[in-house]
C-alpha cells in the first residue's frame, strides 16, 4: 500500500505543485554502510531547493523526524551547489503528534515546517486529502482482488 500511494503522490505533486520536477523514487542514501531511502525527491525551481517526502502509513515517532532531518543534513552538505536554498523535508503520516514534532526539532528548525514555501507546495490539508483518498480507493482495490 505504501508503494502504492508514493506512486499517486508523485503524479498528484507533479500535476497540483508548481515548479516541481521529479528526481527520484527511493532515493538510497548510503551513510557509514548503512542504506537509508527517502520516498520521493523532487527539485522545485521556484524555491530553489530539493523537496524531500517521506510518507509514514502509521503514527508520527520522533526517530521519523529525526530521520527526515538527517536526509535534510545529507543534501544540504552533499547535493546544494551556489545559489540554492536549504533542502525542505515534508513527513506525511496517518497519525501526527504536535508534541513530538515540537520537542524533537529545535525551536529555530525550518527546514522541516512548509509554511514558508505553500505558494509553490500544495497544502497540508491538500496533500491529507489526496492521501486519504487513494489510500481508499488502494484498499478498496485490495478488497476487491481478495474476493476473486
């Protein structure tokens, strides 16, 4: 299901999001001989920066944020040439915990928030809905398979 819904949100940000052009699915990071993979990459002209996303189906835990800031870390110090901006990580998750994200970030941490960047990013509650939505038509899909 999660590979489903990565597929759907790539088109859905392609086609809703301005500026956006596709890098990679499964982005494999490789640090100290440890595999990591970033769900979708994308570069968006407009802000200038690489747009990291992972999707979480279950609820929000602070190693998910953590994880989302290391693959931020990793493309601000090893991808970013001359010119652009800091790397943006977005974190879309079934269940979120404001008190989580609050107590894992530091108070002065940007690059993990959108607000800065929603003219040219499709809105949380855009990207909430689109996700709910194809997770039901993916489950109904399953159902339907089950039953043949």
């Amino acid at each position: 299901m999660e590979q489903a819904l990565i597929d759907h949100l790539r088109h859905f940000l392609l086609e809703l999001g301005r500026g956006f052009s596709f890098v990679a699915r499964q982005q494999r990071i490789t640090l100290g001989g440890d595999h990591f993979y970033v769900d979708l990459v994308f570069y968006n002209r407009l802000t200038k920066s690489f747009v990291l996303i992972d999707l979480k189906i279950g609820k929000l835990s602070h190693q998910d944020i953590g994880q989302m800031q290391m693959y931020v870390n990793y493309y601000e110090r090893t991808q970013m040439v001359e010119g652009e901006n800091p790397p943006i990580g977005i974190i879309l998750c079934a269940q979120r915990n404001h008190a989580i994200v609050r107590f894992t970030l530091p108070e002065n941490q940007k690059q993990i928030f959108v607000s800065k960047y929603i003219p040219y990013i499709p809105t949380e509650e855009e990207l909430q809905a689109e996700i709910m939505r194809e997770k039901e038509l993916i489950e109904m899909e399953l159902r339907l398979r089950a039953k043949s």
